[in-house]
C-alpha cells in the first residue's frame, strides 16, 4: 500500500514544471538584478507599460463593419482559462480600453485618471475587470511579463532584525531601482548603459516609508557608504497574485460603521510597536490596504461611486499624483492601473453631486453596453450551455437563438426612419443583408440611437430562464424555443428591474416578433429538408443554369429528349426566381448577377455549386418544395391516422432534419408537428 502511495505522489511530483519553479523563485544580489536589466530592460515597466504589452502579447485580428476598421483583441477571449470569462461583441468598448492604455502607458496623461468602466448590471464590466486581474497575474510567470522586487537581509548584523526574522520583505513590492536615490538615478543610468536609445529606463518615485527607513539607518551605520548598503539586498522575482494580496487588489464598499480609509493605505500593528518601541517607526505599520499590496500591479474598486468620500481623497491622490497618505507617514508613491467599474444609476447620481466633481474630471468613463449583435448574443449562452455542461439534455436548435434575438430587441431603439421593422433592423446589426439596405444605413442608424445597449434585458435573465427550462423539461431530456419563450415571458411578471407596465409590454411584444421570426426559420427548415434530395435539385439547378446562360448569351439550348436546339425555358426560369421575389422586370439584372457569379469563380480556379450562391440555393429549395410538397401531405402528421407511405416520406425528412440541421428523435418531431399545424391552418405562404 506504502509503495502505491509512493507511486501516486510520484506520479503527481513529475506533473510539475520544476523548471518554471526556479525561475519564480530566483533571487540574487543588486548587480546581478542590474545585469538583468541591461539585457532585458522591460522588467522595469511600470503598471500601465506591463497590462498594455500583456494584452498587445496575445496578438490582433483586424476586420472591417460596417465600413469602419476594427480592432479585436485576443486577450479578451480568455484563451488561457479556456474562455471562462470570454468577452463577446463588445470590440468597440474594448479597443477604447486599450488606446487608454495605449496612451498611459506613453506617459500621455490617463495614467493620471481612474478608468471607470459605465453600463448597466451584466454587461461585463466586472468580467473585463476580473480578466485583467487574471491577466497580469499570469503575465508575471512569464519572461516576457517578469518584474523583480527585494528584500532587506542580514539585518541581525546591523542590531536592526526584528524578534521573527532577520529578513525584512519590502511590503509594497517595490521595483529594486528605487534603491538608487533619486539625485544620482539618470546619470547612473546613463553611465550603466540603461537609457541609450535601445535601452532606456525610467524608475520614478521613491521607496515606501518602511523601505526608506532601514535604508536611512544603513546608510547612517556604513557613513554614507551606499555599496555596503547594497549587501543587505536581495532582489528577488515577484509574481502577482490576488490570492496572496501581492501586486492586486479589490476593494469593495461595505457598510460604513464597519469600513475606514485605512483598509486602503494600511494601519498601525499595535503588537509590533512593543517590539520597534513607537508607533511612528514604519516597521510597525501594516502596508496591507488595497492600494498599498496592488503597487505595481492593478487595484479593482467594485461600485466604485458607492465610496464615502473619506476614501475619495485617497483615490484621487492615488490616481493624480500616484501618491497615498498612510497614518502618520509621509505621501507615498505607487505605481498601479486603478479600474472601477459602476452601474447606470450610480453613474447618474455622480453627474448630479457638485460634491464628486474632482473625481468627474479624474475620471475615463468607458461605456459598456449590452451587446445589439444576435450572433454575439448567443455565444455567451453557449459558453454556459454547451455539451460539456449540461450532459444528458438536448438543446434544440435555435432555441439560444431565439433567447439571444429576444435580448437584442429588448435593448434596441426603435427605427425612426427607412421604413425598417426593429427586427429588421436587428438583422441589420447582425450582419445580415436586406434587399435596400447598405451599410451606410447601419451606420446612420447606430448614429441616430447613442444610448443604444444601455438599457433593455440582462444576459443574466435570460440566462437564468433557460436554466429553468432545462430543470423543467417534461422528462424527455429536450428544451426548445417555445419552452425558453414561455419562461421569458412569465418571469417578466416578477423582473425586479423592470419598474413599469409598459415596458413590461415592450418586452412581452419583442417575445410576439421572435415567435414570429422563429415561425419563418423552421418553416424554411422544413422546406430544406423535404427539398434535400440532392439528385432532384442537381438537375433542377443544371437545368436553371443551362437556360440563364442561353438567354444571356442570346443563345439555344438542347432539349434533352429531342436534342433539338430551343429557346432557353422561360417558364422554368421564372418559376424559380419568383420564389425570392425577383420581379419581372428585374430579371435580367438577376441572372447577369448569377452568370458574372459563376465566371468570377471560374478566375479563381473554383467550380460553380448550386448552394454557395445563398440566393440562389434558396430559390431553388423552395421551387423543389412547391415541387414535392404535395407527394407528402404534411398536414396528416396532425392527423390520428398515417398511412404507410406517408410515414415513410416523414421518416426521411426527420432523419434529413437530424442529420442536416442538429435536431435529435424529440425535437425533430416536435418541430414537424408544429410546422404541420401552420399548413393544416392553411398557412402555406
């Protein structure tokens, strides 16, 4: 038993990366920390140089919408965690984020200001905030992201060691350059080579109050003497982490009786004052407030704007000056990324306090909305509802679709021009090409509504609905549309942030318009799928091109019978294109688009196939369904009684949904006898 035991330890043991061990826990003397930097001069970045290269690190992908060249940002899928806090459709907000950093980290200026990020509940403000934090802890295990502090050592030898250790860890984690004092830094700089074009390094400001002192007493015992000084330093790597409250801080407003200033720049440790003998002696106080432990890292303020304004002093010293005032010592320097983030109706009670004026002009508000893309929408719900978590149940298609298309209509603005339907519109947002539109039209609707994405539905809600469906689920192990509907529908009774009756009906109206758009998708689905014979609608799309090419060419075709040369079949061609309503005199124009299609791709080297043209794929699928759809009388599914034949033609279709569109045995059925009640009403359109 010892000798598995011993196995399974050692199993374990070999999973480590010992390797990465060493390099975490190097530690050497002032001149070899010094050597380091002349080699890699980047340890020494400050707070907003380092989150600006941990983001720029994980690369780019440029792409254009809607005319404008955007910017999306690796770092925020949150690859590293595999997507845990993934961040979606919101690369506008994010890339106003990074030019901020962009801008502090030049020395620009908003390295003086606290970035606040503004919108309303579960828009991913804490997410963004949490990702940096996760972010930076994890770049400081990296080469590239390594950053070293000290700690002072051999103090017995001096008469200057405390009773627990004779190593005293400089508590706020301060960059080892601080050691050179400031009248000789950029000229000892300069000498060592550390501020040539190629390598140039900055260190501001100077040690904190328990660092300044010891070495004050050094160098009063070594008579000025800084090199002997210097032997009493230990350089050592640092590696963030807000678990252990090192280089990252959260601050959270609690109530007031219970909370001071000095969870935010530290406070007296009364036993120690027993053993240093007076509470003005530095190595007494605690250096462990919020903004003391995130000194070269970030310090996250949850509400920030529910703050007493006790602690907004602290802030705006912190954020203006990089300075803090702890109890009974001097302004102290810090260098971190200070990120808050607030809710709508915080931010609107700022605007109107005369008091929060210092901190309005100390501010970068960045806004950040609900997302209005429906394809974006509905990767938030398939993080949270893939197969991997919710094993054993089945998710119908489209059901995450219709929920995501219900939250994107709850937060957009109705058109006020163009003649648009909002759910037109959200197809408009979404990508999506309508005969009429342009892009220009996207972008002066965006214009027209500045306040869109900050009100309207939580992702949260919806979230919790399809939980509810998915526990509710009648035992058959499938959720579909309807039942998520039903949920969103009935829990907007109870929706403690919706605060009158007509926006209750608002939302109960955008619930109409999904139905009714969900209604086309499966109809057009089961279309598809009585329409799939591949070999049926190879001919039908040979034949349709065989005569668009003759009748633009002004040339015959062979009849395929006869094989006689004839007028291309005007008949055919017509039947198929008024299936996407391409009027008379718009044909032409049509069938030009589809040669000049065909031709470009025979440029490229590509063989033409009926379904890349998406227009065209849908004319033909529905041209072979009006073909087919009355050898499968869809409306006897409704009925008790099915014959044999019929069955079977049911059978395949069910199967061809399954294989082609992702439903399962439940859901496939399901649909089909909804789609079989719409024809059994007579709505065959």
């Amino acid at each position: 038993m010892g000798e598995l035991r011993t196995g399974m330890v050692e199993k374990i043991a070999a999973m480590q990366d010992f390797a990465l061990y060493r390099d975490l826990a190097w530690e050497g003397t002032f001149e070899e920390y010094l050597q380091i930097v002349r080699q890699n001069p980047q340890v020494t970045r400050n707070a907003f140089q380092r989150a600006y290269d941990m983001i720029i690190r994980y690369g780019i992908e440029e792409y254009t919408d809607n005319k404008k060249k955007l910017i999306r940002y690796n770092f925020f899928k949150d690859e590293m965690h595999g997507g845990a806090d993934a961040v979606y459709g919101l690369d506008i907000p994010l890339m106003r984020l990074v030019h901020v950093l962009r801008a502090a980290s030049e020395g620009y200026g908003p390295e003086k200001r606290v970035i606040l990020l503004h919108g309303p509940v579960g828009s991913s403000k804490s997410t963004i905030a949490r990702l940096l934090k996760k972010g930076i802890e994890h770049y400081s295990t990296t080469p590239d992201g390594a950053l070293y502090t000290f700690d002072w050592v051999n103090l017995d030898d001096v008469g200057m060691a405390g009773t627990e250790s004779a190593r005293f860890k400089c508590p706020m984690h301060e960059e080892p350059l601080r050691l050179v004092p400031p009248a000789w830094r950029d000229r000892a700089f300069r000498e060592l080579g550390l501020s040539s074009a190629q390598h140039h390094v900055r260190t501001e400001g100077d040690l904190d109050p328990a660092c300044r002192f010891i070495f004050n007493r050094l160098m009063d015992k070594y008579g000025g003497d800084w090199s002997k000084v210097m032997q009493h330093v230990r350089v050592r790597r640092l590696v963030l982490s807000e678990k252990d409250r090192v280089g990252i801080g959260t601050f959270q407003p609690k109530d007031e009786k219970n909370q001071d200033s000095t969870e935010l720049t530290g406070d007296i440790n009364y036993r120690k004052i027993a053993e240093y003998g007076s509470d003005s002696d530095p190595r007494a106080f605690n250096f462990d407030g919020e903004f003391n432990i995130a000194n070269r890292g970030i310090v996250e303020f949850i509400e920030v704007l529910k703050l007493d304004v006790a602690f907004l002093y602290d802030l705006l010293g912190a954020s203006q000056e990089h300075k803090i005032k702890p109890k009974k010592f001097a302004q102290t320097d810090v260098d971190e990324v200070i990120i808050g983030h607030t809710n709508e109706a915080e931010y609107k009670k700022l605007l109107n306090n005369e008091f929060m004026e210092a901190l309005r002009d100390r501010t970068i508000k960045i806004d950040i909305p609900y997302i209005t893309k429906v394809s974006e929408e509905i990767r938030i719900y398939e993080k949270d509802f893939n197969k991997e978590k919710i094993r054993g149940k089945h998710i119908a298609p489209h059901t995450l679709e219709v929920a995501a298309m219900w939250a994107a209509l709850t937060r957009l603005e109705d058109p006020k021009k163009h003649n648009l339907s909002l759910v037109q519109k959200m197809k408009l947002y979404d990508g999506k090409v309508l005969p009429g539109y342009t892009q220009d039209t996207v972008k002066e609707l965006r214009k027209e509504a500045s306040r869109e994405g900050m009100e309207g539905i939580s992702p949260r809600y919806v979230q919790d609905k399809i939980s509810n469906a998915l526990v509710n689920d009648l035992g058959e192990g499938t959720i579909n549309p309807f039942m998520v509907m039903s949920e969103l529908e009935k829990g907007l009774r109870h929706h403690s942030l919706i605060t009158n009756d007509e926006q209750r009906k608002r939302y109960t109206e955008c619930i109409g318009m999904v139905k009714r758009e969900y209604e086309e998708i499966v109809k057009n689905e089961v279309q598809r799928a009585i329409s799939a014979d591949e070999d049926a609608i190879q001919k039908l799309a040979a034949n349709y091109i065989d005569s668009i090419k003759a009748y633009t060419l002004k040339e015959k075709v062979k009849d395929r019978f006869t094989r006689e040369d004839v007028e291309p079949d005007e008949r055919l061609m017509r039947s198929i294109e008024e299936k996407i309503d391409i009027p008379e005199n718009r044909k032409d124009d049509f069938r030009r688009e589809i040669m000049n299609y065909i031709g470009a791709l025979a440029v490229d080297g590509k063989k033409f196939e009926w379904h890349t043209n998406d227009r065209l794929r849908r004319a033909l699928e529905l041209k072979l369904f009006e073909d087919q759809k009355d050898a499968i009388k869809l409306q006897t599914l409704v009925s008790s009684v099915i014959d044999k034949e019929t069955q079977e033609k049911i059978d395949i279709i069910k199967t061809r949904m399954i294989k082609y569109f992702g439903y399962n045995e439940v859901s496939a059925r399901d649909v089909l006898d909804y789609v079989a009640s719409i024809y059994a009403r007579g709505d065959t359109k």
